[in-house]
C-alpha cells in the first residue's frame, strides 16, 4: 500500500502491482525472503527505480520479517495490462 500511495500523491500512472514472495528455510526456520515486485503502468525508468526505492523502506515488510535478509527485485512492466 504504501508504494500506491507514493504514487498516488505524486500522479503516476501505477495501473496495477503484483509482488511474488519466496521465502528461504533450514527446514526449522526462516532465513531469507526474496520478493519479486511488478509495477504496472505508464511509467518512465526514474518513476519505477523510485517506486522500488519506496518498497525497499516499506514498513509493513520491516515488521513482518524483523532481522530477515529481503531481496526486492523488479520484474515491472511497461503496460497497464498483462
């Protein structure tokens, strides 16, 4: 929600987002949590590397997984539709 919000304010065309989360295990515990982030819309390149500089700091994901590695990858797409 907060990537949406961001922009939201800033009146980009963010049509749809989609994130795809891999978490790592030993079995007992949790280790890593890989998310592989798709911002849909009419969106230059400095818009989305913005975009994914917000999710990075997002504190939903820094309170669900306190102390766990997170890898955010972008996987974005230049349409509004898949």
């Amino acid at each position: 929600m907060t990537v949406r919000r961001f922009a939201e304010r800033k009146g980009w065309p963010v049509t749809g987002m989609h994130a795809r989360m891999t978490l790592a295990s030993t079995g007992v515990t949790f280790t890593a949590i890989d998310v592989e982030l798709t911002i849909e819309g009419n969106l230059d390149s400095e818009q989305r590397a913005r975009l994914h500089e917000v999710a990075k700091v997002c504190p939903v994901s820094k309170a669900l997984a306190p102390g766990l590695p997170i890898t955010l990858r972008s996987a974005t797409s230049s349409s509004g539709g898949r």
